[in-house]
C-alpha cells in the first residue's frame, strides 16, 4: 500500500521534503517530548484505514494471550529489604490480552504504517535518533494490547526508553491513560514521590484520551502511567510498533513469555 493511503498526509507533513512543514512538525514533536513526556498526533492515519484494521484486527482476539499480571510499579523483581509495602514492592494489577506479530503481519495498513521508510525516518526525528530499526523476532515487531470491559493498565514505568502506539478503538467509557511526567531520573527512583501518585496524589497526573487514529509518541521510562478500568460494553484496541535504534534486535525470550505467552526465536537472556 501507498503511506498515503493511510496517513493523513495532508495534515501531517512527514516527508522532509516538505521543508518548512516537516521541520515545524518534527520541532513541535520534540517540544511535546520535552515538556511533558508525550507527542500526541490526533487523526494521524486517516478513518477509513483505521477502520480496515479494525476490521482485520478485532475478531483475531481469541489468539490473544489473556493474562491478569501482578507487578510494582518498576516492573523489576522485588527488593525484600525494602519490605512488602514499600513503594518499590507494593503490587499493581493489570488486566490485558495481547495479540503477537505473528497474528498481524497479513495487514497491510500495519505492515506498510510500521515498515514505511518515511514513516520510520520521521518517528526516529521525532525521537532525537539518527536512526530505527524494526525488531526481528516473530513476536514483538507489532502487537495489539485489547482491553475488554472491565479491564485495565496498573501504574509503572516502562522498560522501553520510549514507545510509538495507535490507537484504534477507544473505550466507550473510562480507560483514561493518566501520567506524571518524568517523575523519576535513572539515578533517582523518586520513591516517595512514586509512593503519593500510586496512594491517590492527583495533584500532578495528567489525562489523555485518544480518538481512533491517534499516533503517540511517548517517554514512559521516566514517566509513570496507567490505564484507567474500561467502563461500557467495548473494549479498548491498541497497536504498538516496536523500534530499536540498533539492527537486528530481537525481544528477549523472558519477555517473549510474559507478553505472549510462548516464544519464538526470542534471544536468552545474557
């Protein structure tokens, strides 16, 4: 497929060679990264693709590993000197199902939208990367994240130095992804700041939610995040590309088995 058939490139001017319209599209990027941890691209690929995928996407979520995960907000194994209710161990729950590449790659909208040459160059500029690349394992390239009713995302940190998603179905009500940008250095895990957020502290959350067709570029390793729970009869769809700035990359084999449920030429850890 044509990348115009599927991002609205009239409004979003993603080949360089628009000049002044890329360079002015790709600072605002940045400025949203800076400020706040989040590029938020509304009605970046056009409705009527979106809601092909969909189509293709939606009766595909029985092949979706379905899991109920506990986890601390580091997304790390735990640190018993700490104690069980310290910050750093207390348990969040999140309730997903998630769909591997290997159930994605015959559609054509995600594969043209995640392999585009300009798509990747403009996602890389965007990010501050000379370059990406896709992943290379069968699994992790994209996946879609579905959250029936009743479902949610509990608070954390991402592993990832960033993510790109779009949306393709919001809920009808609730799944508000709420944040608070950068509240944690690499040096610094901010435990008591941390610990107000997740104890119900509002005073610094933030709350976004996307319109089908919505591109997100976001710094969630040092920004805490959730999903709220999904309210209503529909459920939530959420595609993920996976981008990493060396070639070649595969997804862990360990991290194979917690997203997917199995493993497929993931690489061992260490």
């Amino acid at each position: 497929m044509q990348l115009s058939e599927i991002v609205d490139v009239a409004r979003y001017a993603i080949d360089p060679a628009s000049g002044a319209e890329y360079d002015a599209l790709v600072d605002s990027a940045r400025a949203g990264l800076a400020e706040s941890g989040v590029c938020v691209l509304e009605g970046f690929v056009r409705r009527d693709a979106i809601d092909r995928i969909v189509a293709s996407v939606a009766p595909r979520e029985a092949s979706a590993l379905h899991k109920v995960k506990q986890h601390n907000v580091y997304l790390v194994a735990d640190d018993p000197s700490l104690g069980e209710h310290h910050v750093r161990n207390a348990k969040e729950t999140t309730t997903s199902a998630t769909l591997g590449y290997d159930h994605l790659s015959d559609i054509a909208e995600l594969e043209t939208l995640y392999r585009s040459p300009e798509m990747i160059r403009f996602v890389a500029a965007c990010l501050g990367f000379d370059q990406l690349h896709p992943y290379e394992d069968a699994l992790s390239q994209i996946n879609v994240l579905f959250y029936p009713p009743g479902t949610s995302l509990g608070w954390h940190f991402d592993n990832a130095t960033f993510t790109v998603t779009l949306m393709l179905a919001e809920a009808e009500a609730g799944a508000d992804f709420e944040y608070v940008p950068f509240l944690r250095t690499d040096t610094d895990p901010s435990y008591d700041a941390v610990a107000k957020v997740v104890a119900g502290d509002r005073s610094a959350v933030k709350t976004m939610r996307q319109s089908p067709g919505t591109l997100v570029l976001f710094r969630g390793h040092t920004t805490i995040h959730r999903v709220t729970p999904v309210v209503g009869g529909s459920t939530r769809l959420l595609a993920t590309f996976i981008y990493s700035p060396t070639p070649g990359t595969r997804m862990l084999a360990v991290n194979q088995q917690t997203f997917f449920g199995r493993v497929v030429d993931g690489i061992a850890d260490g």
